[in-house]
C-alpha cells in the first residue's frame, strides 16, 4: 500500500515537473524576421523590422512584462540608421536606464553617432 502510494506521489511529482514554463519575454517573430534581414537587406525588410522591434518595445505580456535586454538597444541603432536620429538615441538611452550594466558599452555607441 505504501509502494503504491509512494509511486503515485512519485509519478504526480514527475509530471508536474514536466510542465512548460512562460517565457520571460515576449519576442513574436524576432528571429525569424531579423534572419531574413541579416541575409538580404531590403527596405521591405528593414520595414518588416522596424514593426518588429517597436511590437516587441511596446506589447510585452509575458512573465516580466519588460522589454527584453539589448532590445531598445538594437532599435534605436536602426531607427538612427534609417535617419531617425533624434528617436534612435533616446531609444538608446531607455536601453541604459531599463539595464544599467549596459551603461559602459551603449554609451560608447552614443558618443561615436553623436560626433
């Protein structure tokens, strides 16, 4: 009696443990659509891109609701990239403000656009 309690506990247990958990963010179609961009550049691309990355820096739903590291970094360099400099440096800046031991390296990359 007591095996077979101890084998039902075991297997509850085992099963249990066996459950996904949720993401801590949430990408959408990140990879998919920076893979096609990082193998053909295209305005269309880089289009599909940029809704990509503002979906991804204002929709987050999943387990911390915060934009995930390096996100915001890598959206303000494109939006600087594509003329929009002003947008793309405070992106950078929200990028140092959300992880601050980013600070060193993305400040670097501020000054080297600022000049």
């Amino acid at each position: 009696m007591i095996k077979k309690i101890l084998f039902a506990g075991v297997c509850v247990f085992l099963l249990a443990s066996c459950s996904t958990t949720k993401p801590l963010y949430s990408w959408y179609n990140y990879e998919d659509v920076t893979y096609q961009y990082s193998k053909k550049t295209t305005e269309e691309l880089q289009v599909k891109v940029l809704e990509q990355y503002q979906k991804i820096t204002t929709r987050q739903k999943d387990l911390r609701k915060v934009v995930p590291p390096g996100m915001y970094a890598e959206y303000g360099f494109l939006l600087y990239k594509t003329g929009k400099k002003e947008e793309g440096l405070s992106f950078l800046k929200q990028e140092v403000k959300l992880y601050p031991e980013s600070e060193k390296y993305i400040s670097r990359i501020i000054k080297q656009l600022e000049q």
